[in-house]
C-alpha cells in the first residue's frame, strides 16, 4: 500500500513573522527585546521594595502594559523558530537556530523573572489593595492565578538558574525525541518491495479496512520503535528525572500538582474523572464485542481497534473536498464563525502535507494577538483526518476570540478548556455529514467511526494518565525504568480498559515510546478527557437551546483563560463540581454505542 499525496504543496505561510530565519528582523527583534527587558527590570525591581502596605502605590498597570511589548518580541522569534523546525526536524540548520533563538529568550527573560517572584511573596492584603485599581480589571484572574504558584516560586536567583538550566534538561531532551521519532525510517513490504515510510502514514494505515494492513502496520511501528529503544527509554527517564527533581525543588507533593495548577483543577477533580471513566470501561467492551460481530472477526486485535466496518472508508477524500466539509459545518453552526475557520484555508495558516522530517500528528500553535494561529496536521485523506482538520480548525478558532476579546496575558484557556473548541468542531462536522446519510449501513460505519473516536479521547486518554502516574511514581521509587517495566505498567493500563474485548500482541508493548505528551506536557492527556466528556454535555446544550446556545458558545471561547474554568463553564449552565458531572458525559457515549447497537439490528 502506498500513500499518495494527497494535500501537495499545502504549507503554511510563516511572512507573517519573517521573510526567513536569516531575517534581520529576528536580530533587530531580539536586540530590542533585550534592552527593553534590561530597562524592565531597572525601573521597576526597585518599586517592589518600596511598596507600603499603608499606601499601596504602585504602577502596576503601566509594568503590565511593558512586560506585554516586551513578551510578544520574544514571541515572534520563539514561535516562528519553532514552527519551522516542526516542518524541518531534518534540518540541522533548523534545529540550530531554534536552540539558539531559545538560549537567547531564555537569557532575555532572565530579567523579567524578579517580577513573578517579587509579586508571589507580596502579603495577600497587599495583593488585595493593588487590585481594588479599576485600571487592573481585565488583568486580576491573570495576577491571581500568578499567585497559586507562591508555595512553589523560589528566590529570583534560583528561578533564573532554573530557567536558563531548563534549556539542557528537559526542553533538550524534548526536542530530542522529536528528532528521533520523525527520523524514525519504518520500512513496510510493499509486494516485497522495502519502501520507507513516516510515523504518520504507518499510523494511517492502522485505519484500514484491509486486515493484513493492519496488522503490518502495527508491527512495521514496533519494529521502527523498538530499533531506537534505547534512546527513547532514555529521553523518557531523564524526562521522569527532571520532573521529580522539579517537584522536590518546588515542594509539590503529587507528580500531577504542576499540570493541576496550571489547569486551574485539582487532584480531587481529577481523580473523579478518572474513576468516572473507569467504573465505564465495561462500555468500553461491550462496545468492541459488538465491534467484532460486524467486523466478522472471531477475535479483534490491539491493531483492529480503528479498523472502518466497510471498504468504502478506504476512499480518499481530497484536502478541497475536506476544506469544504469542515467549512460546510462551521458555517452551518455561525456564519460568523465560519468566516474566521475560512481563513486557516485561504490565507495558508495550515501546512498539511506529508512529508519527510516534518513532525507525525498535528497542532494549532498560537502566536501573538495581533498574528493568528497555526495549524500543522498530516493530511493523508481519511474521514479521520478530515475530523483532524476540523479539530484544530477549533482551537484556531478558539486563539482568534480569545485574541480579540481578552488580549495576550489571558488568551490562553487552561488545557482541561483548551481542547473545548476543537472536539465541539469535531461534533458540528461529524452530526452534518450524519445528517446528510440516509443510508443505515453507512450511518453504522459513521456512528462507530464516531465511538472510536470518542473512546479514542475519553478511555484512551485515561490509560495514557494512568501509565504516566505508574511511570512517575515508580520513579520517584525506584529511579530509573528499564524499558520492559514501561512496557509492561503499558500494557498493564491498556489490558484494564479492553479486558477480554481485545487481545494486545506483543508488538503493542511499543506503543508508549512515540506518545509526544509524556515528553513534551507530562499529564496532558486527561484533559482530552475532560474536554470530550465536558463537550458531549456542551453539546447537548447546543441542541437543546439551538440559536440561543450559539453567543453563549462564542463568549466562553472568547474569555479565553481570563476566568476560571468553573466560571466559564456556568455560562452554559454547566457545573464542573457536581460529582456526577462526568457521568453526564459516559451517558451521551453509552447511548452513542446503544444507538450503533439498534442500527446494527435494522442491518442484520
């Protein structure tokens, strides 16, 4: 099997930022900010020492406003230099001018540090005084939430110590693991013929209808994986490493704390979504039992799971026919949003070709408000990657509002919200092209399209958190894991979810090596979890409500991260802490897989 190119000579635009990166901008950028951060730290250092619980005078708007010019010349660079490189991790001349670009913020932020700092050790009174300025108003939850970090903010002299060491530790070994995995040369048999493929379309294949397919594609990844075993067991230890070392430096007492915080949730919550979902995993079984009764398979296999119920599935659709798909649905929902996801498509704000070097998966990477979004999928012409497109066409939306309403300090949503937009894009695209079936065969093999999909989000993502607490804490025990101790806490998080619904071969041992949230964004995934299942309920208030729902919708994603979560969520009638919250969400999906149940009734 062979994978045409089916979105050629779709690349982003990257003028936006600069002509190239031997742009003198990015010199003439970094210089100023630079001196700009320099100047920062003069005038306003010496004013944290002379605030006066009395008589809290302070220029706190006016160090906001600087601090932001300053922020967004460090953007620029840092932003473009990483986009480039996700397109080029072959390139050495890339990979070197990111890693410079990066030192140099690093070094440049060195100076903006003492403001955190000084602030997190103000007495809360204080706080509270400076806050009553109207002139704040629109930057309170941003100084707020700066504050939950004060039991864990060092001395200045420590934070640039830990900043300027972060560049050798984890981002390193970050950026290493990017360049080995989409370096990765898979060799798959083609009428025994060796061609070498990327992770991207070996995961494609994995989508086949074609069983041999399959079951080549899952072995052809393991073999590529387990052939760089060592260097990706050893990324991934000096990544464990560096985030204990964190959590004994900053006195954090869970492995989780860091990402909690910075999602503005807590354990408690979290560990109710977990357990939410696994008291489901039964749902999960019944569903893939059903699963291999249409697939005519006495037995389905880890490499059977996405497997499409007819030959059909295998028909490509091409990246214009996929921009008019997605476009379709945005623009059914709000004409208004549609007009901004229009222009992911025709101002080159998306890179979907696939090719050599460039990064497997996809992201929408924000940059500055007065720039846009970038999108980076591998467009191999599946449905799936049509609902690829049409999820980061979300988040694309999502940085656009956000922009526009609330500005940089507080655009960005916290992740358990971030992924908010994207999976109800993934639902508008999905229930207009079920609407247009009237074929019960086909709405089968859209519905299960649908529930792999979603159990892809929801149950998946939990295995994937709950590996990530296994490897942490046998970590914090133990120091470094051997690769089979990582294989098997695995398979023994994925055996917990399928059961006896579905057999894992060996060739799935391999399977958490090139997952890049372990590596990049350490307890990630639960939040694609708490997104699918806060979506779903989202959704059926959208259906219930209809035009009434639409500026309700549009003003969460246009809040941003400028509220808390919970408060965001209630503007939809939504409340993230009732306990039975989430069972709201697995209800919706076990009435999707009721639903496939009846179907596959009325199709015999």
């Amino acid at each position: 099997m062979t994978t045409q190119a089916i979105a050629p000579g779709v690349h982003w635009d990257l003028s936006d930022f600069y002509s190239s990166i031997d742009d003198p901008k990015i010199r003439a950028d970094l210089e100023k900010g630079k001196s700009l951060a320099s100047q920062f730290e003069n005038k306003y250092k010496p004013l944290f020492e002379q605030i006066d619980s009395k008589k809290p005078a302070f220029p706190l708007s006016e160090l906001l406003t600087d601090y932001k010019e300053i922020i967004v010349l460090l953007i620029k660079p840092s932003v473009y230099s990483q986009l480039s490189f996700s397109t080029a991790t072959n390139s050495q001349e890339t990979a070197a001018f990111m890693q410079k670009v990066q030192d140099e913020v690093t070094q440049i932020q060195s100076h903006l540090l003492f403001f955190e700092v000084q602030w997190n050790s103000l007495p809360p009174s204080l706080v509270d005084n400076l806050l009553n300025n109207p002139e704040l108003k629109n930057y309170e939850h941003y100084l707020r939430n700066l504050r939950v970090y004060s039991p864990h903010t060092l001395t200045e002299g420590e934070e640039k110590i830990m900043s300027l060491k972060s560049n050798t530790s984890s981002s390193a070994f970050s950026r290493l693991f990017d360049e080995v995995i989409n370096n990765i040369e898979f060799y798959w048999d083609e009428n025994g013929t060796k061609q070498k493929k990327n992770e991207s379309e070996i995961l494609s294949f994995l989508h086949s209808s074609d069983r041999n397919t399959r079951k080549q594609a899952s072995n052809c990844l393991a073999d590529g994986l387990d052939r760089n075993t060592h260097i990706l067991t050893y990324i991934y230890n000096m990544i464990l490493a560096d985030h204990r070392n964190s959590l004994q430096i900053r006195n954090y007492k869970h492995p989780m704390d860091p990402r909690n915080l910075a999602n503005e949730t807590d354990l408690k919550n979290i560990q109710s979504l977990i357990q939410s979902v696994k008291k489901a995993y039964p749902l999960a079984q019944r569903y893939y039992k059903l699963k291999s009764k249409l697939l005519g398979l006495e037995k389905l296999y880890d490499y059977d799971r996405y497997a499409p119920l007819k030959s059909s599935e295998d028909t490509k659709i091409n990246y214009e026919e996929c921009k008019q798909i997605v476009l379709e649905g945005y623009n059914a929902f709000s004409p208004e949003v549609g007009a901004k996801v229009e222009q992911f498509f025709t101002k080159n704000w998306i890179d979907a070709e696939v090719r050599d070097g460039k990064r497997g998966g996809g992201f929408c990477c924000s940059s500055t408000p007065d720039l846009h979004p970038y999108i980076l999928v591998n467009y191999t012409g599946s449905m799936r990657d049509v609902m690829t497109v049409a999820h980061e066409c979300g988040h694309g939306l999502h940085g656009i509002l956000a922009a526009e309403k609330v500005g940089l300090l507080e655009m960005h949503a916290p992740l358990t919200l971030a992924e908010t937009a994207s999976v109800f894009g993934e639902m508008l695209i999905f229930e207009k092209i079920l609407e247009k079936e009237t074929d019960p065969q086909k709405q089968l093999s859209l519905i299960c399209g649908k529930i792999d999909d979603n159990f892809a989000t929801v149950f998946r993502q939990i295995v994937m958190t709950d590996f990530e607490l296994q490897a942490h804490e046998a970590g914090l025990k133990d120091g470094e894991l051997s690769s089979d101790k990582l294989s098997d806490f695995w398979i023994q998080a994925n055996a917990e979810l399928y059961g006896d619904s579905i057999e894992l071969t060996e060739s799935y041992r391999q399977g958490w090596k090139y997952i890049p949230h372990f590596v990049h964004t350490p307890f990630y995934c639960y939040a694609y979890s708490f997104a699918q299942l806060f979506v779903l309920t989202l959704y059926q208030k959208y259906k219930e409500e209809k035009d009434t729902f639409i500026p309700k919708y549009i003003e969460m994603l246009s809040l941003g991260g400028s509220k808390k979560p919970e408060e965001i969520a209630l503007i939809a009638g939504l409340d993230l802490k009732d306990p039975h919250f989430w069972d709201l969400g697995v209800q919706l999906l076990e009435d999707l897989v009721t639903k496939a149940e009846n179907l596959a009734k009325e199709v015999n």
